[in-house]
C-alpha cells in the first residue's frame, strides 16, 4: 500500500501550464510579414528584370556609339580628301593654269589606239643638290596615264612617241609645262588581250609656278 502527502498548504494546488493558441494579431503580423517578403521578392525579380533588360541597351548602346564613330570617321576621311582637293584646286587656280584649253586639245591629239587612264597635277618634293641633301625643292608635275589598246611591241610605243609630241607642240601645254618625258612602260597581258601601260609627266614651268 502506497501513501502521498500533501507538503502544500491547504487551499494551494500546483499551477498547470496549458498551452495557448496564438492571438488573431500574432496571425495577423504573420500574415503581413509573409506579404511584406513576397512584395519584396517580386519587386527584386522585377528590378533584375529591368536590370537585365538596361544592360542589354546598353550593350546595344555601345555597338550603335562604335558604328557612328566609324562613320565619324569615314566623313573626315572623306573631308581630308576633300579638303586636299580643294587645296590642290585653289594651287591650280593661283598658277593660273587653265584647263579648259588643255583638256579640249588633250582629247583631240590623243591618238585612237590609246586610251587615257589617269590625269593628276601634285607637288612632290626633290633634292637636286646631291652635295647637300637636306635642301628640298617643291615642283609641281603634271602626269598622265593611259593604254595602247594595239599589241605592245614598236607600232605601241610609236603611238606613244606621236602622243608626247603632239602635246608638246601644241601651245596650250608648252606656254605652262616644260616638254613631257616618258616615264615608264608595261607589258600588261589578261586573258581576254595584252596591251601596254604607259606614263608620261611634265614639270610646270617655274614662272607658271610663281603665278
């Protein structure tokens, strides 16, 4: 047989603890923290979004500034050559070579068997005292470039020959350049014919050249 006593005073029972449910505003607080952490979220996803989406432009952004740089650059290209020209058109004006003339007996004395492929009026740059080759003289030259169409060999040169002559004899050439010289000739063969190249050059007078 089993005895208990009772150590407590009268009237006083040990307090049992019974659990409590949580509160309706404990519920509520976690109900706004969890919406409070899936706005945040969304807002992160949609930042990251836009994120994403500006790096991108930018990227685009760059590849568009690199193409209008190129252009920018093409255009002063284009302006350097421009402005070269415009230069080498007023030296020509201010030697008061008129070209007019030139032109209109260039196309009548060019034989038929050549046909012309360049013409260019430049400044170069020479040393004619060997003794002191640190003196630079500026001369202008006058060049011309063409083809004989006929089969290379004496009857090309002889048209050649013709040609030179014709210019150096007629007024509009001699009064502003000194007699044309033959630079260099080319043997020149495709598949379809062979013909010779052929260049030949002028120094404008010294009294053209001080205008």
């Amino acid at each position: 047989m089993k005895f208990q006593i009772n150590v407590y005073k009268p009237g006083r029972r040990p307090s049992i603890r019974i659990p409590h449910e949580p509160s309706p505003t404990r519920w509520i607080m976690l109900i706004l923290l969890g919406a409070i952490g899936l706005i945040f979220l969304g807002f992160a996803y949609f930042y990251s979004g836009q994120i994403l989406t500006l790096k991108r432009k930018i990227r685009a952004d760059q590849k568009q500034i690199a193409i209008l740089r190129q252009c920018m650059k093409e255009i002063e290209t284009e302006e350097n050559e421009q402005s070269e020209l415009e230069a080498l058109l007023a030296q020509v004006r201010t030697k008061r070579v008129l070209w007019t003339d030139k032109l209109v007996d260039l196309s009548r004395l060019v034989p038929e068997e050549i046909r012309l492929t360049g013409l260019s009026l430049e400044t170069i740059e020479k040393r004619p005292d060997r003794k002191n080759p640190r003196k630079k003289v500026k001369e202008t030259v006058l060049t011309i470039n063409g083809q004989v169409l006929t089969k290379p060999g004496q009857e090309s040169l002889d048209h050649i020959a013709r040609l030179i002559m014709s210019l150096n004899e007629a007024s509009t050439f001699s009064r502003d350049f000194e007699p044309l010289g033959l630079v260099y000739t080319q043997r020149v063969k495709t598949r379809e014919r062979e013909f010779m190249e052929f260049e030949v050059s002028a120094r404008l007078h010294p009294a053209s050249e001080k205008g």
